[in-house]
C-alpha cells in the first residue's frame, strides 16, 4: 500500500519501483515482482540496482539462466561491481555451479579483499559444496575484519554443524547470541543445530525462544514442528503448524508444503478424513498439481504405509506426466501383491504403437522372404532347371500369397469393428499374427527340407552348396522373425505364478554342471546368491529374457551359440575351427583365470536387494525387496551413439547378422509389466552391462 501510495504521486520513480519489486519477490510474489523491475528498465534500462535485484529475483525463484543474463548486463555495464559479482557467485552457488561460483567471489575479492559479505557468501558456498575447512578459513577472515558480525558467526555455526562439529557450532552461536539475544535467525539455526546431534529439548527451547520474540515466525513453527515430528510429537507439532494463518501467506509454495504437513500429522494421529482435506487444499493451490498429488501420497505413506488414499491419489498421475515414473515406484513400494500385479500386467500398451510394431515386422519377413527368393532363383539359374528347386520357389511365392490374403482379410475385419474396442482390435491383429506366422512356418519347414534333399544332390557344385547353405541360414533368420511376431502380443500379458529364482537359470546351470565351461568359444560364469529365494512372474517370459541377453552378447561379438543340450552332440566334423569344448569333472562351476584378449567372457549374477538406489530417490517412504540380475560381458559394448534406442521396437544394432530389432524390445516389455526395469550401463568397447529389477511381490 505504502509503495503504491508512492507511485501515485510519482509513477515513475525507480528507487521505489525496484523496492517494490525487491518487497514482492521476498513475500514469494515473482511475477508481480518482475513487473516493477521491468517498469524500471523501461525508465532506465542500465540501472545496475535495478538489474542486480531482478538477478536476485529470478534466481530466488529458480530461473537461474534468466538470472545470470541479468548479472552479466550489470557487469557489461560496470565489470567491477562487487554487489553484482557476490550475488552472481551466490546464485551459481544455490544451482550447484560451485566451481563459477568461487570465480566470481574470487574477482570481488580481487577488488576488495576485506569485503565481508563477499567473504561470508565464499564462505557459505564452500560448506554447501562440502568443503568445510576452506569454508572456515573464509568465515576467519570475516571475523579477524569484524569480530562481531552476527551474520557471519550464525554462517560459521551453521556449517560446523553440517560438519557435524555440534560443539563448535554451539560456541558461534553462543557469540552471536551474547551480542544480540534476541536475534530469531541464530536462535533458529541453534535449534536446528541441538537436534541434528540429538539434544531435542535444548532445541525445543531454543525454538520457544524465537517464538516469544516473533510468534508469527513461520520458518520457526515450520522448523519446529518438522523436528516435534522428527521425534514423535505429532500433537505438538500439529499445534505449532495450525497456529500459522495459512490464508494470509503470500508465498503458496509454502502454504502448499504447510498442508502437506499438516495432512501428514493428521495421518500419524489415525485421522485420515482430516489428513485428506489438507491435502487436498494443498493440490487445489498449486499449479503443479502432479507434484503435489505425488507429494500428498508420500506423505500419507510415511504415516500409513498400506494408505490407500495414496494409491488413488497416484492412479491420477497419467503416463505422460513427467511424474509418472516416480508415482509407479512409490505404488512399486507399497502396493498389495494383488493390485501391484493387476496394475502393472493390466496397462494396455499403445494401440497405434503395436499397430506400427505388427506393421513393421510383417515388412521385416516381406524382405526376408524376398532374399529367400532371390537366393532361390540363382540357385534355379546355376542348377540348370532342376525341378526341387523350382518347388522351392513355388513353396516360397505361395507362402507370400498367404501372407497376404490374411492381412486383407484383417484389414476388413478391422474396419468392421466398433471405433475405440482396442482389446477386440489387439485379439483381431494378434491372431491374423499368429496364423500368418504357423502357416509361413510349417511352409518353410517344407522348404528347408527340399533345400537340404537340393544340397545332397547338387552339392558337389561348390558354388551351389554354398548358394544352398545361404538359403538354409535365411530360412532360420526368417523363422526367427516369425516368431518374433507371435510374441509381439505375448510379451504384452505375463502370467503369473511362483518358483525358485534358480529355475530362471537352470539350463546354464546344468551345463556348468556338466561340466563344460565354453560355449562356442565364450565362457559363462554364474554366480546365483539367491537360489531359494520365491518370485511371483512369468518364468517362461524371463527365461527367456535371460536367454535372448546372453544370444545379444554371442551374436553381436562374433559367436554363434548353439542349444546348451546341442552342446554335447558337437563332434570334429564340425567346420567352423572352434576348439572342442573342454570338461572339468565334479566342478559346478569353472576356475576363474585369466582370460585371453579375443576370449568373450559373460557373467550373470543374481542376487536379492531391498530398495535399489538405481530405481530412483532414497526419499521415496517405504521398503521393497526386488530380484537383482545383473549381466556382464567383455565384448565390445553398445556404441555411445546407441544407447538410447537399443529397447526401441524394430531398431538393431545388429543388421548384418539379420537381426529384427525385436528382442530387447521384448525383453523390456516382459520386465516392465512385471514392475520391473532394463537398463544398459556399460562402456563402449569395453562391454555391456545390463541391469534388471524386479520387485518381489509378497
């Protein structure tokens, strides 16, 4: 009122405009804020106060790169500012840019070197950096140049106490309050201080202190109450927050915060109903209103871990929110097996997406079929009209002539179908799949016969047999393909059921057993911690999630594998220069050694963890145990440039060894609907490391 009283008689009077601005921005009012101090610049544009207080602005608010453009006009303006560069060092500060932040102290102390607010802001930015002996050197400094200031011994305390030297912090404070025993700020910090380290009721007077000079401090209440919470005074903090006149803040963040609070004590104290309204209240004022809803639902789960209150207020964040994935962590944390599984298994995938995903596979057999066909007609053209081999050829354009008639047929079932059925839609797309994909497979089988009677008869012809073999290896990528497409609707619905986690490695576990400790020149170490442990999933689904992983590696370092079972039926006829593979008797598992530099080594380990730091915020409430896999190898890793899409549909990293681009798409979508998680972690040249998490449901 008294600055627009001002502005009445003198509309354009800066120093007033900007103390207007500086008013608004410290009651949280930033909008309104830059509005006065754009009024400024508008009168004068190189008003450096002006400027520095809306660089202050900004960066209260978070804006920090708007900010900075603010300081750097001020210092194009005068580069020796010492105002300008403490509060430019004091922003990059508060966005973690400690490294610039020490630049610009160091330039002001350049110029004043006594500065103490300079030295005080340096020494503030080196204890939030962790840095806590350079950061009392700087405080020193403040001292030996003005031994009383208030604001320096409360910083010193304050970073002695992060430090955790509780003693020496209870000194600064000690000094400070003998120069001034009133002053709220050192009271509050020497509260926060003696319950850090545990001394709670010498905190509570402290906080008391502050109140009987300001009962309408609302940082103190706030502290308080957050520390009454701390140890289990819900009641008494509940009373600290309820005396703050919510209405009458001008800063919403922290009215928001304030009934998030509140709502949680409500929780604590088994008066949900109460707790719901502050929450509520809290969503309805803020404008990021998925934030809030995630942030009532852990605070409801830090009181009541089974809320399911939560639950609902999490269902309400939509998948394409940038909160979407840490609202399913937090249900991951708490949620009931029942509603875990349902949630997770029961989401439907993209209509469109799987329609481009059916789209492009079928596209993928077209062009395989076409190389079939090609490597038909030339063995035709060198076997001088053979009549096996005009059979191949028929066999492979009727199976083409199939794969079409079905997908027309599809398509007119598809335009029949009411607009928006996605199940009826998915069922229909999966079947004409899985027909398309039987009928093409039992004509190949038909083919790969005759390409086998064609290589008996004409493979005296090097140039032939060799022509006939290509045939017979596109004939497998094919078939691959194929059942690719089978699986595009089976990865989408696990089932459910429950068995040893040894069983998800038992064939390679055999095979080490038997013995054998190579496969086709790679080695396979397995290191399973948790054996006995119970997963609730899809054990067909994640074997083979595990299998098409440890196929990744082989393929794409130069190694074919052959069956495990297959294995021990190889024999010195075999073509292909690999050693034999070697036995070692009543060893369940080989002798590590050092391994030779061509050697691909692959090792699986398989362990329980509780809470897995990689899944996202140690803040997140709750306690859940998940199945850790964790695959290595020393190949050549994923090319830097590709990490990001090796789990996108239809992409490969593998092209030339006929890859489809399928198989870690469905890896992914066979953990995710277990409410699990892939990610790729290794090194480029130096191999991969993929990491699973799935959580265990009981």
């Amino acid at each position: 009122e008294r600055f627009d009283q001002c502005l009445e008689i003198e509309g354009n009077n800066v120093p007033t405009l900007n103390s207007y601005g500086n008013a608004l921005a410290s009651a949280g009012e930033y909008q309104k804020a830059y509005e006065r101090f754009d009024q400024c610049l508008e009168i004068e544009g190189n008003d450096i106060l002006t400027l520095n207080s809306y660089g202050n602005a900004l960066a209260s608010a978070g804006e920090y790169q708007k900010a900075y453009e603010r300081f750097d006009q001020c210092l194009e303006i005068e580069g020796n500012d010492i105002l300008t560069l403490n509060s430019y060092g004091n922003a990059l500060a508060s966005a973690g840019e400690y490294q610039k932040a020490y630049e610009r102290f160091d330039q002001s102390l350049e110029i004043d070197g006594n500065h103490v607010p300079t030295l005080n802001s340096y020494g503030n930015a080196l204890a939030s950096a962790g840095e806590y002996q350079k950061a009392y050197e700087r405080f020193d400094q403040c001292l030996e140049i003005e031994g009383n200031d208030i604001l320096t011994l409360n910083s010193y305390g304050n970073a002695l106490a992060s430090a955790g030297e509780y003693q020496k912090a209870y000194e600064r404070f000690d000094q400070s309050l003998e120069i001034d025993g009133n002053h709220v700020p050192t009271l509050n910090s020497y509260g926060n201080a003696l319950a850090s380290a545990g001394e709670y009721q010498k905190a509570y007077e402290r906080f008391e202190q502050c109140l009987e000079i300001d009962g309408n401090n609302v940082i103190t209440r706030f502290t308080y109450a957050r520390w009454l919470e701390h140890y289990g005074e819900y009641t008494r903090a509940l009373a600290q927050l309820e005396a703050i006149e919510i209405s009458s803040l001008k800063d919403y963040d922290q009215a928001i915060v304030i009934c998030q609070y509140i709502g949680r004590l409500y929780y604590y104290l088994k008066k949900p109903d109460r707790g719901n309204e502050f929450f509520k209240a809290a969503i309805d004022k803020s404008d990021d209103r998925d934030r809030s809803i995630l942030y009532a639902a852990r605070s409801a789960l830090v009181a009541d871990p089974k809320s399911k209150k939560a639950m609902e207020f999490l269902q309400e964040i939509e998948k394409k929110s940038p909160f979407y994935r840490a609202a399913m962590k937090t249900i991951s944390l708490h949620a009931d097996s029942e509603t875990l599984y349902e949630l997770k298994s029961d989401r439907e995938p993209n209509e469109e997406d799987t329609e481009i995903l059916y789209r492009g596979t079928y596209h993928k057999i077209i062009n395989q079929v076409a190389v079939l066909k090609s490597i038909a007609y030339r063995i035709a053209r060198r076997s001088q009209g053979e009549a096996i081999v005009g059979e191949i050829v028929e066999k492979l354009e009727a199976m083409l002539e199939d794969m079409q008639e079905r997908r027309d047929a599809e398509k007119v079932s598809l335009r029949e179908m009411p607009h928006g059925d996605y199940r009826a839609v998915l069922e229909t797309i999966s079947e004409t799949a899985h027909d398309i994909a039987d009928g093409a497979n039992n004509q190949l089988a038909i083919v790969k016969s005759k390409a086998r009677r064609a290589q008996r008869r004409l493979g005296s012809d090097d140039d032939l047999g060799s022509l006939l073999a290509n045939l017979a290896e596109q004939i497998e990528l094919t078939e691959g393909v194929l059942n690719d497409l089978k699986s595009i609707k089976e990865s989408l619905a696990p089932r459910r059921q429950r068995f040893p986690v040894r069983n998800l490695f038992q064939k390679w576990l055999l095979f080490q057993q038997g013995g054998d400790d190579k496969i086709d020149g790679a080695r396979i170490y397995l290191e399973i911690k948790n054996s006995d442990s119970e997963f609730d999933g899809d054990e067909e689904k994640l074997t083979s999630a595990i299998d098409e992983l440890i196929e990744n590696s082989l393929k794409h370092n130069g190694c074919k594998r052959d069956n495990p079972k297959q294995q021990e039926g190889q024999d010195k006829r075999q073509q292909d220069n690999r050693q034999p593979v070697k036995r070692k008797p009543d060893k369940p598992k080989p002798v590590k050694r050092k391994q030779k530099s061509s050697e691909l080594t692959i090792r699986i380990r398989s362990q329980d963890t509780t809470n897995p730091p990689e899944l996202g915020s140690p803040s997140i409430p709750g306690v859940r145990s998940y199945l850790k896999i964790t695959l290595t190898d020393n190949g050549k890793g994923v090319p830097k440039d590709k990490k990001d899409w090796i789990f996108q549909p239809l992409n490969t990293t593998a092209a030339e060894e006929g890859g489809s681009g399928l198989g870690l798409y469905m890896v992914r979508q066979t953990l995710e609907k277990m409410g699990g998680s892939i990610i790729e972690e290794g090194k480029p040249g130096k191999g991969v490391r993929f990491l699973i998490h799935l959580p265990y449901l009981n």
